[in-house]
C-alpha cells in the first residue's frame, strides 16, 4: 500500500470543501535574500553572513535544484556576529522570576544536527538614543471623509502652510490618524487643507477647506527598544509596538507612495513584471511584504515575496462579456465587488464605485425622463442626452449611485473604465486559485534575487530614500545569518510487515496492515449522475473494477467486514440540470430521498461525483453529517477512473480516510519519540476559527472548531464545533466544547488527564494576551465542571498553551549543502534563534518537506505553560507529532491537532453553505437596518446550523 506523500499544500485558504483529491491551500508567499555590501557608512552587526548572488548560467542547474547554499548565494554564511552573546541572553532569562503565562524561554535547543540558515531578515540601523515624535491626527469637518482621505494627505504633503511646510520632509504617516516626525513639531498645529481633485487647477464654490490639527501624543525613545532588544530584564514587559509600527511607517512611506497597499505590509507595483491573466478581467501581481520586527541584539525587518489577485484595467462591457463566456453567466456580482470605475460622458472624468450589476439591460431599463417628458430606455436616453450609440445595448446595466444614495444612477458598461491598481475582493475558483499557486510556487534562490533584485528598490530599502535618512535609518542588504538544528525523524510502524524508511519526511508502505482496523458492517456507493452518467448501469465494469479494487485496498490494509467478494449497495441519482436549479435544492432534494428511502444505515458512503461543484459537495456533506448521521467519502471519477497505478495510490489515500473515520488507528510512532506525551496522561487539543470570506452574506457566523485525543494513542481526535458571532477570533462557547472534549477523553480512557496541552491555530501575534484573557478562563472553567469520579478534589489537570503561527513571512535558505533538492531546508529544521523573540518561548519549525515552491516553517510560541517544559522537549515533540497525520504517509507543516481543528472547521463551512456562496451583497438600507439585516442572517444561519453534528458521529473523526 503507497500512502499520500503529496506535498503539504495546507493553507490558510477557507474555501469550501472539496472531494477527495487535493487540498487547497492558499498561495504560500514565498521569499528571499540580498547582496553584499552595505548602506554608506554602516556596518551592521550581523557579521558576514549577507547573500552575494552567483553567476546566471554555467554548469550549477537551475536556481536550487539540488546546488550547495554556497554555490546559490556566493559564499558561505556565517552566524550573525550578535548572537555570540545568547549564552548571556539565556542566564538573563533564567534570573527573571518565572510566570506560567508568557513564559521567557528556558533555553535554546540542543537536539539535532547543527548548521547555519540565512533567513530573510534584514538588520535595520536607528539612532540607539534617538526620539520618534509620535501624533494623532484629527481631520474636520467629518463628512465625506472617506472616499477623498487619500487624496487630502497627497495636499497635505504639498501644503506650503507656514510653521508645516519645512517638517515634511520628516514626517511619515499612515494615510488616516498617525503621523510620525523625526523632529518635534510646533503645538498646537492646524494645517487648513482646500480640497481639489487630482487635475483640478482652480477650486470650485462647492468645495471645501478641511482642517488637520496634529496632536502629540507620545515621544517613543529609541534607548528603551535598544534595552528590549539587548534583553534587559527591565525592559521584560515593555510595549515595543508602538515604536515597531512607528519605524514600519517609515520603511514603508515609500512603498506607499509608490505602490498599492493591499491588507497589512504588503505592497504592489505595476510597473514591476508582467502580470498573470488568471481569467477574463484578472490577473495576479506580484508583490512583497515588509515588517520591522525587534529581534536579539538588532531591529530587524522582514522581507517577503507576497501575490494577490488584481481587475484587470479595461472598459467594463468588454470585461462583463469575456467572464459570462468564460464562467458561464455565474458569479457576475462577485466579480464585481468594490470595483471603482471612471466615467467620461459628462465631459468629464470621474471615478464612482459599482455598486450593482443590474439583471436589466440599456434595451430594457426604463424610467420616467423629465427632461424629455418620457418614459424611456437607458438606450434611448443616452442617444437623446449625449449623442451616443451604444455597441452593447443587450448588457446589463450598472448602478453607480453612492452607498448612502436613495436613488439609483443607471449608466451602461461601455462606458465605464476599470480603474488600474484595484485589488480583486471576490473569491477565486478552483481554477484561478491553481494559477495562482503555480505562479507564487518559485524555488528560494528564485525568490531571494527577487527580494533584492526587486523587492528592495521598489520598496525604497536603499541608500538613496532621503525618507530613511530624515530618521537617521538605514537598512542592510545582508540578510541574517543565523543556526539551526535538524531533528531527528520519529520511527513508523504498522501492524505487521516490515516498519517502512522515514526519508526526508515521508515513507512508503508496502505489505502491511493498519495498526487498528475499522469495522465495516455494510458500506454503500452513491453515484451522483449530472447531465452525461459516469457508468452505463450497475453492472458496469468500470464500476464493479473500482468498488472491487477498493474493497480490496481497504480489506488488505486490515480493515474487517469489506471484501471485494461482497458487493456494496449500489445507488444511483441523476441531478437536474444546474440552469432550471442554480442553488442546486432540487438535486440535493433528490439526494436526501434517496439516502432515506433505505432501510438501514451503512458504516460509510463512498460518493462518486463527476466535477466539483459549489453546492452538491458541501450539500451531501451536510445531509449525511447533519440531517443523517452516516459517513461519507467522495471521490472525483475523472481520478479515479484513471490507470492501474495511479488509482491504486488513489484507494490508499482513501482508505486512510476511511479508517480513520471508522476509529481505526493507521500507524503509530515509537515510544520513545511519544514520551513527552505519555510519561503523564496527556490530552492534546486542536482549536481554530473560520471566518466568513469573499461572496457571503453579511451577518454569516465564523465557525470554531475544538478536537482533541481520547487515549494515549493520539490517533482519534473527535471534534466539538459552533457557529458564534462573525468575525470573532476568540471562542465564545469554549467552556462547553472542553467538556465535551474532556468527557470524551474520560469515556475511552476511563479517566481524565493529568495534562492538557493546547495548540490554538489562527491567532495573530497581537492576540497573545487576548487568549490569555478571553480563551484561558474558559478553559480552567472546564476543568472545574467535569466530575472528577471518585475523589473529592476539584479536576485541574496542568495546563499548556502553544499558538501555532503560519500567516508569517518568514523564510529560510540552507547555507550550505544540508538543503534539499529544491533548495529548501530539509524536513525537521528548527530555529529558536536570530530571528525570534528576545523574551518569549517560541520557534520556528519545519516539520515537512518543501516538494513545491519554498517551505514555509511554522511559528510556535507558548504563551502559557504550568509544565515548565524545555525547549527540546517541545521541539522535539512537535516534531515528532507532525508525523502522526491521519491520513498521510508523511510529516505535515502544523501540528495534528490544530490541522484538525482546520479540517473539522472547513467542515463546517459546509453546513452554511447557502449563506457563504450568496451572489448579491449590495444593499440600499440604512445602517440601522443592515444591522437588522445581519442579525437576521445570523439567527437563519445558527437554524440552518440546528444542533450541529449528528449524534451518531460526534464522538468520531467525521471530518478528516
């Protein structure tokens, strides 16, 4: 049996679910490093370590393919000369009094084969004892504000107001209410701005003067963040936020005034490379992303190499008649979300957001034309009005009326112009998003000559940005320099056969049995038929060869109760055309009678389906998870209808998923590597949150998901999930779903933990505390309400928590010739130095390995910790741990627990499925009655929810 050694595409992508064949991760923002040498009079105390590129061409391959780190960079590295001194840093940590929440950490590791990594970080020079003036920005009169906010900082760069002027060339600003000034301005200070449109040479009697009163609020000295950064125990509590976000607007003034800002530190440019056509009216752009991060000994900033999804500029006629062709007719309002368009028909240009895509046409719209006392068409007045005959008079309309408008302004799509440099806020399909990832999959040496060769001139990180040297800050091309240590992989085994070769990751399995089979009692095959069936009857023998062949898989891996001597029971049911049922309720109606209408219920469905589609998946799946109580497992027929070979590999990866669901045990790693988990009873917890994206309706809930082991196996991780207010980060019923977790635990184990270590997915850096205030409650709450059995005593197990950080920047490059063939670092690579934090326990760790594209390591950081754990037993374990994914024959990126709660999130977005593919968002209604709207959402959407998972696969990994 070969098992699933793809490479690990988890992303932070929440589209919906998809049948078996791939998950589909989001485009992974790769990376890279720079040039010798540094800026004018700076040497920076990172050593020698910098990247100098190599020679294009020769002998060596192409960038990365299995050269040495010295022949792709140039040189050998060396680690950054200021971390000779982490000795010292450790014993400093080791003096301050210890505190189980945000504990210092106890020590770098020590485990593994040492090497040194350049890592993309970049020391940033400042004055040591400089001052940042740091002032908040009030803007009046308030009205109007947003749309023109842009615009009156460009004025108010340009205003020759006395007592401002002459400080310009000192300030950076965030475009909104933060100004930031090498030198102190005069207090108070109001700058009266006169608004003008960008072209317009004289004002208008309508337009307005509008008054920026800059207010200091603080002055950030920069000898605190050189005390952080040296490690001064001190300086242990010290915000470093401010002034970090403070020296981010001036690394980034240039880049903002150069580039399109899409989200947080990332940055586009249109000028920079050819664009990638992903469909009619988008394309991808590359970008990169920027971040000053305070590290040891050195500010720091992070460069990466970063792609979004861009409208294509053109007129919009042209642009609406290439996605209907290419899509079909669907989707058109999510194409077009927040777009902004220029209009010239007046005789002038201006430029108004789309708010709709009307369902009539310029030929069919009609109103009342009090100016040619008529009624009549959008056709017809703009011939009368401006002489203008339009090419497409079939297309539908558009309105550009404002938000807050009562009325609409119907103008057609010919003459409207897409603006450039608009991000596409919709949600790429299953096709774009694989462009998308193919375009973003570059090799690290690839993506280190494009973080120097571009990133660093278009961002302005050069020797010439007369911004930087206003503050006195430089930034070096050297990139950091720093070691790393290569874990040793765990051993595999399985029930019987030879223990199979752990290499670079991941193993084959050949001859052997799963270590615990599942139980089959009966098992059933659905096939969902569109327009053309997939077979021609039962009898079929395509079909009889794929349910023998995969019977056979599941009975030779050890599974009981399946034989390819006993046939399944065989269901067929053919949908109605998707153009007379677009919301698909009809077929998944069809579906629902069908499942009903037998006698008894199987142990799993296998669903053969003939395409992806949006509503037929995640509609089966919340039928038979919801509704019905039986699992399920979907396969594409165009893979697994496919040669001998591949649709064997094709059922073991099935299989894995089958036995798991059943409550089967796959395989196993060695006691030894477990002993950090077994040496005290020990329940591991996954927790995470999904958010509505792209296309839902507004008011749709997030989903939380919580799973944990039920016995020192970790095999089984059974899942409690809600739907809780969106957009909430933190867990609202987090005490209700630990009980359930922990009772389950007892349930199997006829016990409960002695430990409970939990890793929280999906929190960003700046919520640390905040699940340490909202979460941690919650959770020891749990522990006080499970009946302990026996013993008086309160149930208060030690408790753990690891957050586990993968939307980061940071990427790595083997310095030498440790890397793999790709150019990545090899499978077990730890760094806990250089470019983490000075006082926090965390890591970064690369469990799996890169196949595709640069890996990209993930961020562990414990922020509570009643076990006082040590840095190589965590690392270690995490480690190890990463080679125990159910249903895979390799080490994943994250941790089994919080990919779990992944999953069972993903899972979830099934069961609100009509509220998260919602064509039309746009809107008329006051604020008061979109509040309204939303909570009318949320209540249809927590019924559509009812109670969750079906009771007859609660306790079971329904959603791997």
């Amino acid at each position: 049996m070969s098992g699933n050694r793809g490479g690990d595409n988890r992303g932070r992508g929440r589209g919906r679910g998809q049948p078996h064949g791939g998950r589909s991760g989001g485009a992974s923002s790769p990376s890279g490093p720079p040039r010798g040498g540094s800026p004018a009079g700076h040497q920076p105390s990172g050593g020698q370590g910098g990247y100098r590129p190599g020679p294009r061409g020769g002998g060596a391959g192409p960038p990365g393919a299995g050269v040495s780190g010295d022949v792709v960079f140039g040189g050998p590295a060396s680690v950054d000369q200021r971390l000779a001194t982490s000795t010292e840093l450790v014993k400093t940590l080791k003096s301050i009094p210890y505190d189980s929440a945000r504990p210092t950490r106890p020590g770098f590791g020590t485990l593994g084969r040492p090497g040194v990594l350049r890592a993309n970080f970049f020391p940033v020079k400042f004055p040591r004892t400089g001052i940042i003036y740091d002032y908040h920005i009030e803007v009046t009169p308030k009205t109007d504000l947003k749309s023109i906010k842009t615009r009156l900082f460009a004025l108010l760069e340009q205003s020759a107001h006395p007592g401002w002027q002459e400080y310009v060339p000192f300030i950076a600003h965030d475009g909104s209410a933060r100004l930031v000034s090498s030198k102190k301005l005069p207090q108070p200070l109001d700058v009266p701005i006169l608004f003008l449109k960008e072209g317009q040479a004289q004002p208008g009697k309508h337009d307005k003067t509008y008054t920026f009163s800059i207010i200091l609020t603080q002055e950030l000295n920069s000898s605190d963040l050189d005390s952080f950064i040296k490690g001064d125990p001190n300086s242990r509590y010290w915000d470093f936020g401010p002034i970090a976000s403070a020296h981010n607007l001036v690394l980034q003034y240039h880049a903002s005034h150069n580039g399109v800002r899409v989200g947080k530190n990332r940055y586009f440019f249109p000028t920079q490379g050819r664009p990638l056509e992903l469909s009619i009216g988008v394309e991808a752009w590359r970008g990169f992303f920027m971040s000053a991060r305070p590290v040891y000994k050195e500010l720091m900033v992070n460069v990466g190499v970063c792609m979004t999804a861009f409208y294509k500029p053109g007129n919009l006629a042209d642009a609406i008649v290439g996605f209907r062709g290419q899509s079909k007719g669907g989707m058109l309002q999510r194409f077009a979300q927040k777009l902004k368009v220029t209009t010239s028909h007046l005789g002038y240009k201006q430029t108004k957001p789309l708010k709709k895509i009307m369902s009539t046409t310029a030929k069919t719209t009609s109103f009342q034309c009090d100016e040619f006392n008529a009624k009549i068409t959008i056709e017809q007045y703009f011939k009368r009005k401006y002489k203008i005959t339009l090419k497409h008079p079939d297309l539908p309309v558009v309105d550009i009326s404002g938000p807050n408008a009562k009325h609409p302004i119907y103008v057609p799509p010919e003459l409207c112009e897409i603006l450039p440099g608009q991000p596409f806020r919709g949600k790429l399909d299953d096709e774009q998003t694989t462009l998308m990832l193919r375009y973003a999959c570059k090799r690290p040496a690839e993506n280190a000559q494009t973080i120097l060769n571009e990133g660093f001139p278009l961002l302005g990180l050069t020797t010439n940005n007369q911004k930087l040297t206003n503050f006195n800050v430089s930034v070096s091309r050297n990139m950091a320099g720093i070691p790393f240590r290569e874990l040793p992989p765990p051993s595999v085994s399985y029930r019987g056969g030879k223990p199979p070769n752990v290499n670079n990751g991941s193993w084959n399995i050949l001859d052997v049995k799963f270590h615990l089979g599942g139980v089959v009692k009966s098992w059933w095959i659905l096939v969902v038929t569109e327009q053309r069936p997939i077979f021609n009857g039962p009898g079929d023998p395509q079909l009889t060869a794929l349910w023998k062949g995969f019977a056979g898989k599941c009975q030779r891996s050890g599974m009981t109760g399946i034989s390819p001597d006993s046939a399944p029971t065989l269901l067929n049911v053919a949908l109605v055309d998707p153009t007379n049922d677009p919301g698909r309720q009809e077929s998944l109606g069809r579906i629902r009678v069908k499942i009903r209408e037998q006698a008894q219920r199987p142990s799993f469905v296998l669903v053969l389906l003939s395409k992806r589609d949006n509503y037929i998946y995640p509609g089966i799946k919340r039928i038979c998870d919801v509704e019905l109580g039986i699992h399920t497992i979907h396969m594409l027929s165009n893979k697994v209808l496919t040669d001998p070979r591949k649709q064997d590999q094709y059922f073991s990866n099935v299989a894995l998923k089958v036995n798991t669901k059943l409550g089967g045990i796959n395989h196993k790693i060695d006691d030894r590597s477990l002993q950090w988990l077994t040496k005290t009873k020990t329940m591991l917890v996954g927790m995470d949150v999904t958010h509505p994206g792209p296309g839902s309706i507004e008011g749709t809930p997030s989903i939380a998901a919580v799973v944990a082991s039920v016995d020192g196996n970790f095999a089984q991780f059974p899942a409690s999930m809600r739907c809780q207010e969106t957009k909430k980060e933190m867990i609202t019923e987090l005490t209700a779903m630990m009980i359930e977790r922990l009772k389950r635990y007892q349930e199997v184990s006829k016990s409960l933990p002695d430990r409970v270590y939990v890793f929280r997915d999906g929190v960003s850096e700046g919520q640390f505390d905040t699940v340490l205030q909202a979460e941690l409650p919650q959770i020891t709450d749990a522990f006080g309400r499970v009946p302990r059995g026996g013993s008086g005593k309160p149930y208060r197990p030690q408790l753990t928590i690891i957050i586990c950080g993968k939307r980061h920047h940071a990427r790595m490059w083997p310095a030498d010739a440790a890397g793999d063939k790709n150019g990545n670092p090899r499978p077990g690579t730890v760094v806990d130095q250089g470019i983490t934090a000075v006082f926090d326990f965390d890591f970064y760790l690369q469990a799996h390995a890169g196949l595709q594209g640069h890996a990209k390591p993930t961020h562990y950081t414990v922020v509570y910790d009643e076990s006082k754990l040590g840095a190589d037993e965590v690392q270690q374990g995490v480690n190890t741990a990463s080679y125990m994914y159910a249903r895979a024959t390799k080490a994943v990126s994250l941790i089994p627990p919080a990919y779990y709660a992944d999953l069972a999130c993903e899972r979830g977005r099934c069961y609100l499925n009509d509220f998260l593919v919602s064509e039309d968002k746009t809107t008329t209604k006051s604020k008061a009655d979109k509040e309204e709207e939303k909570a009318k959402v949320f209540e249809a959407a927590k019924k559509a929810w009812g109670n969750g998972v079906h009771p007859n696969l609660a306790g079971t990994m329904f959603y791997i």
